[in-house]
C-alpha cells in the first residue's frame, strides 16, 4: 500500500520543477494523517528536495544551521541565567549575534511576525495590523526569544542604547506582546529626562495583556509612575489593585513606603477602583481583549477542538475567576476523556 503511494506521487510528477513542488506539498497535506505517514512523507520531502534550485537548498540548509545553533544557545543562556550568571550569558549572546543573521528581516512586500497564540495575532490585527502580507516565523526558530533575552541582559548591564535596539527587535516581531513592551519600558523608566515615553509603553502593554501577572505589573509600574509624580493616592489605589492580579512583594513594598510617608492615607479595594476609574486608566483586562477571548473558545468548541477551547478558557478563568468557566471546563475535559 506504501509503496503504491509514493508510485502514485511519483507518476504525477512532470519537467516543471514549481508545479512539481505545489503538487507535492498539496500531497503532504493529503497524507498527514494517513497510518504510514511518516515513510510516506519522509519520500515526499526527498522529491521536494530533488525540485529545489541549488540556491534553495542552501537557503534550506542556512535556515536549519540557524534553528541549531539559535536553540543551542539559548538553552546555555538560560542554563546560565538559572544558575546567576547573567554576565557569562551576556558574553555568549554577544558573541552570537555577532555572528547571527537572521532570515526574517522585513522588506518592502512583506513582514515577519510570532505570535504566541492566535489571541495576540487578533490583537495585532484589531489594534495595529499590516499594509503588507504577514509571513510568520516558525515556533521552532525563536528569534522573538533572542532578541528580547539580549535585550533584557543589555539593560541589566547598564548598556541602555544597545538594550532599546534589541528590544525594539523584539516589538517589530511582536508588536503586542505585554511582556517586551514592559521590559522596554524600564529603559525609559531609568535612562530619561522625562516619563512620558515610559507611561505611554506601559499604557500600551496594559491594552494588550491577558495574563494577570502581567496585568499586576502594568498596574506596579504605573503606580511608579505616580509616586514620581507626587500623586500618592492614585499610586496607592495602582498597588492595592494590582494585588487582584499578584499578590507581590514588591507591591507589598510599595503600599507600605506610601503609607509610611501619609499614615492617614488608607484605602479599601472600591475606593481604589473608583480613584483608577476617575483617571482614565484602563480597569483590569481590556474588555475587547476578553471578548476576544470568548470568541476564540466558542468558535473551537463548536468545532470539536477542544483542547484549544480549554487552553482559553483557563486563560478567562484566571482573569474572572468565574465559576461557572470553571464549570465549563471540566465539562470539556470529560468530552476528552470520555
């Protein structure tokens, strides 16, 4: 039976090496699931590779000594982090982009882009989106990883300018990613004659978060904020609120530093709601980006995927805390394993 597929393949196969390679690839699809998919597909990827140009198969070959050495090191990066040694994997990552060339540089056509989920790919779309066609770079070339650890160890290291550029890397590739946008804003929390840039960052990594922590961090940052701009009360109000996302000590800090300079100034959870309300700032998750979130689990359940239906249900049962998600998702979960 194998062998009367790839017989099969092969016999509609022609002299035009660009149709030869839309048929095969139209084949992959077609036998992905099949019982001997893996021979099956192992001889399709062999007539693909007999299709390429010799310039594709470099550029294949470039492509895949890239993936290597980029998940090689950044596994010793972290390796290093884990154990404290954030100089040693600063060292590394310089010498490696010192020598790395990524293939995925914007041009005049098109731009490169990872999303983590499909959630961050309709918040790009809904809030920025693209004139030109969106390629996306595989899960197994990190480079969004890259950039943002290098830029994270630059600005441990005091080297603001070199850290901004890696970072900024980063947000091209993600541009709605809460987590970069936040990293990048303590460079201009640190090393500027103004706050403006640094509200603005974390303004905006509040409108696209959907993780509590990183909704508490948005609201501790912005709490800095309003310390240096002597306004204690709202700083007060961002800290005691955080504490809804993460129960942190460095809001703990925070709230007793205000209160040890004001003893009178106490305020319970309503009081802090209405003073973050009366400021136009944004309350807990944007409402578009849990909306969204609805959207995404109706659409997979009522298509039968349920994993990802309860991958974002978790998600909303971590920012609601609702019951009744908590009830819809073990109701999923016996589907699974029914």
């Amino acid at each position: 039976m194998y062998e009367e597929i790839i017989n099969e393949i092969k016999s509609n196969l022609g002299e035009n090496k660009d149709l030869n390679k839309k048929y095969l690839s139209s084949q992959m699809d077609v036998y992905k699931n099949h019982p001997n998919n893996k021979e099956i597909l192992n001889e399709i990827s062999s007539m693909m590779w007999d299709c390429l140009s010799e310039f594709e198969k470099e550029e294949y070959n470039q492509i895949i000594e890239n993936k290597t050495q980029l998940m090689d090191i950044l596994n010793e990066v972290a390796y290093e982090i884990e154990n404290g040694k954030s100089k040693v994997a600063l060292e590394k990552l310089d010498k490696f982009i010192n020598k790395y060339q990524s293939p995925f540089e914007n041009d005049d056509d098109a731009e490169y882009h990872f999303f983590t989920n499909t959630l961050e790919e309709l918040i790009f779309m809904r809030y920025i989106g693209s004139k030109n066609e969106i390629k996306y770079i595989p899960t197994n070339q990190p480079v969004l990883d890259l950039y943002y650890i290098y830029g994270f160890l630059l600005l441990e290291d005091n080297q603001f300018e070199k850290s901004e550029e890696y970072l900024k890397k980063a947000i091209k590739i993600n541009p709605v990613s809460s987590r970069v946008i936040l990293e990048l804003s303590e460079i201009y929390k640190i090393h500027t004659y103004t706050y403006n840039k640094y509200y603005m960052f974390v303004s905006d990594a509040l409108k696209y978060a959907y993780y509590p922590q990183d909704i508490a961090r948005c609201y501790r940052q912005l709490g800095f904020y309003y310390i240096e701009e002597n306004q204690m009360e709202i700083a007060l109000a961002l800290f005691i609120y955080s504490m809804e996302y993460e129960l942190s000590p460095q809001a703990y800090s925070e709230i007793n530093y205000i209160q040890s300079k004001n003893s009178e100034l106490k305020l319970n959870l309503d009081e802090c709601i209405n003073i973050i309300k009366n400021k136009n700032i944004q309350l807990g998750v944007n409402p578009s980006v849990l909306d969204t979130l609805y959207e995404l689990t109706d659409e997979y359940e009522k298509n039968h995927l349920y994993s990802q239906s309860i991958y974002y249900y978790e998600i909303i049962y971590e920012l609601t805390n609702d019951e009744n998600i908590l009830e819809k998702i073990k109701n999923i979960t016996s589907k699974i394993n029914y």
